[in-house]
C-alpha cells in the first residue's frame, strides 16, 4: 500500500515538473520571438496600391 502511494506520488511530481518546464519554454519562445520581431521588423508601412506607373526606360 505504502509502495504503491510512494510511486504514484512519484509519477504526479514528475508529471508536474514536466508541464512546468514545458510551460516555461514555450513561453520563453513565445518572448524571444516577440523580441525578434521587433528588432528585425519594418517599423513603415509600404503602401502597394495608387501610385504612378513605372516609365520603361530602354
């Protein structure tokens, strides 16, 4: 009886220790990836309609 608590508490903690640590990393890929972002990002806007057409010059 004694055995079979032992190992089951066993199984939950490592369990629980294992969703933590996948929760911390998706969200520190999640926050590097935000980072990234802004850093490498185009902080203007490029508009691609209107405008004049190109002149083809040969």
């Amino acid at each position: 009886m004694v055995r079979t608590k032992l190992i089951l508490t066993i199984i939950a903690t490592v369990v629980a220790l294992g969703g933590t640590g996948l929760w911390f990393l998706i969200s520190e890929r999640q926050t590097a990836q935000e980072r990234r972002e802004k850093f490498f990002g185009s902080a203007k806007e490029h508009p691609t309609s209107g405008g004049e057409k190109m002149k083809i010059e040969w």
